[in-house]
C-alpha cells in the first residue's frame, strides 16, 4: 500500500514539473539565454524520465527522499511560475534584447 502511494505521488509530481517545463517552453523564445534553455530541457527529459521510471525501470521504486527532492524541485517551479506570466523574465534574456536609450 505504502508503496502505489510513493509511487503515485511520484507520478504525479513528476506530471506537474513537466507541465510547468512546457509552460516555460512556451515562453521561451531565440531571445532566451542559452545556458537557460539547456537547463530547462535537461528538466524536461529528467521529469519525462521521472514519470516512467516505475515502469522502464524494473523493479525501481520511488522512496521519501525522492519523492521530497522531486516535490522540493516542483515547488519551486509552481512558486516561480508568476515570474513567468508575461514571457521569459528579463534577467533570463540576452542582454542585446533589453531596452536601453543612448544619448
């Protein structure tokens, strides 16, 4: 029983990081610093990974520790996701597409 509820919540949180992945994805664009958008597609395949592990994996099941380390790095992306309502927040793009005024 313990372990279809680590499992479960296993699932779960690693559906919920990968659906806050593509809505980052979505935001993206070519303006987007590179080391960020490689960073969040190594996030996606992780959670992708994640997510079917109980089933490609024979014989793997989630514990606490992984369920806290995956629900931790969850939270932080459904914490920062208002960051990310108006598209990429600027400190993630390069600096060529800031304004800036010359005089």
């Amino acid at each position: 029983m313990i372990l279809d509820v680590l499992t479960i919540s296993h699932v779960t949180l690693s559906f919920v990081l990968l659906v806050s992945q593509f809505c980052r994805a979505v935001a993206t664009d070519k303006h987007t610093r590179l080391p960020i958008l490689l960073a969040f597609y190594a996030l996606t395949a992780a959670a992708v990974f994640s997510m079917f592990a109980p089933i490609v994996l024979k014989g793997w099941r989630p514990s606490w520790e992984t369920i806290a380390l995956l629900a931790s790095i969850t939270a932080v992306q459904v914490v920062t996701a208002r960051y990310w309502r108006n598209g990429t927040p600027r400190a993630f793009q390069n600096e060529s597409t800031h304004c800036s005024t010359v005089d």
